[in-house]
C-alpha cells in the first residue's frame, strides 16, 4: 500500500487531505495538537499520529524516521502546515515575523530535504500547499509576511522540481484560495467575523463560493496519482476564479 506524510493533520485542510490518502494510502499525519490528530485519525486504522513541533531542530529526523518506522516509507509528503498573523506592516513584530518564516519556510526545506532519500527510494511525490493570494503577482494588504513565505513555497516548487528530477522525484503546489477551513477561527477571528470574510470572499468569488477542504484534497489525490506522472514543477490555482482579478481581499 502507498504511503502519504501530511503535516498540519490536525484540522481543516489537512484532516480533509488524511482522509482522502487513508482511502488507499497508510498515512501519517504530523501536527501539534495530538487530540486534533487524534480526531483525525478516529475511525481511520490506516492513519497514524506523530505530535511535535515542526520547527523543532529534530523535527525533520522524528518525522522520517517515524514515517520509515511505522509506514515502511515515503511515497507522499504533503507540506500542508502553515502559520498566519495578520497585520498590517506598521504592527508586525519579530516574533510573529520568526514564527511565520519557520513554520511556512523553513519547515518544509528541512523536511522536505530529510526525506530526500525514502522520497527517491519510491520514487515519490512532493506536494506543498500554497495560497493564491500571494500568487500572480497579487498584493495583499495585511498579509505580507505571510504571503511572502507562500510565495517562496513556489519558488521552492519550482526549483525542486528542476534539481530532483533525476532522483525521479515530482514536486508540485496547489494555490489555494479561500476554504471553509476554520483557518480565520485558529488565527483568533470571532465566529461571527469568520462567517463575514467567508460571505466577503463568496460574493468576489467568479463560482460565488468558497471551497471546501474536501475540494483541495481532491485536487491533491489527482496530482499524486499515477496518472499525473508527467507533471513536475506546476503551481495549480484552486480559488474559484478569484485571482483572476476579481478583487478580494
């Protein structure tokens, strides 16, 4: 059976994603919170749990050999986790701005780069999940810091994709626009305000909806399958048409 690694499997997007891969994968979801993975993995045999911090200096060795351990290997990693502190430039702070760097940036080099090896014993597949906020060239007001470091994950994409192609490693992204994940509730935004940016990004949206977490994870299974093979280095934009100028946020 093929073998997925998914960090941030505690919620939202990344629970969706860990139940789609334990359809036919055995999966390892990483995450802080060991009752959200556990939430996760409830009713799902094929789903495992590993709670640590990512941006930990051992982190990236506990997660491979974890996977190596219990999985048998690496066929997926998913770089799913991220961390989001909205403000404007004339408020962001150093932690915040650390913070953001290490889980959105430096995680997924570290991790990605430890699993080097599992990932070419397979071969296997990357996927890093990014926001279609910061692509295309788009501004994003309150968001800097955190768009800076989705865009960096596509470069990182890119370059992967050149440098690990001989390894027969595939390194893809999905830009993700705005999903019905709880995201806004984590991040500190009352019900009642998270509903209102759901209903704003709706009515901007081209298909006037938002996504649902099940959505990207679709999106996810179709570029990890053997189908897509032949696709290395693509950014794929799931938003709804709202990067195409429609003009939100």
């Amino acid at each position: 059976m093929p073998t997925a690694v998914i960090t941030g499997g505690g919620s939202g997007i990344g629970r969706a994603l860990a139940h789609e891969f334990a359809r036919d994968h055995q999966v390892l979801i990483v995450g802080r919170d060991p009752r959200s993975l556990a939430a996760t993995a409830d009713g799902h045999p094929s789903v495992h749990t590993l709670a640590l911090d990512l941006t930990h200096s051992d982190a990236p060795d506990r997660v491979v050999t974890t996977a190596l351990d219990r999985l048998g290997g690496i066929d997926l990693l998913v770089n799913n986790a991220g961390a989001a502190t909205p403000a404007p430039l004339a408020e962001v702070d150093r932690a915040s701005v650390e913070s953001q760097i290490a889980v959105n940036l430096t995680a997924p080099v570290l991790l990605t780069a430890r699993a080097l090896d599992a990932l070419a014993e397979a071969p296997g597949t990357v996927l890093n999940l990014t926001s279609a906020g910061s692509t295309g060239g788009r501004a994003w007001p309150g968001f800097s810091v955190y768009g800076a470091t989705k865009l960096a994950v596509e470069q990182l994409t890119r370059t992967w994709a050149v440098e690990l192609a001989p390894r027969g490693i595939r390194v893809l992204a999905i830009a993700a626009g705005v999903v019905a994940s709880g995201m806004g509730l984590r991040m500190g935004s009352s019900q009642e305000q998270y509903d209102g940016f759901l209903a704003q990004a709706a009515a901007a949206t081209p298909l006037g909806r938002v996504a649902t977490p099940g959505e990207i994870a679709g999106w996810a299974r179709g570029l990890a399958a053997p189908e897509a093979s032949f696709a290395t280095g693509a950014i794929i934009t799931v938003d709804g048409g709202l990067s195409l100028g429609a003009g939100f946020p």
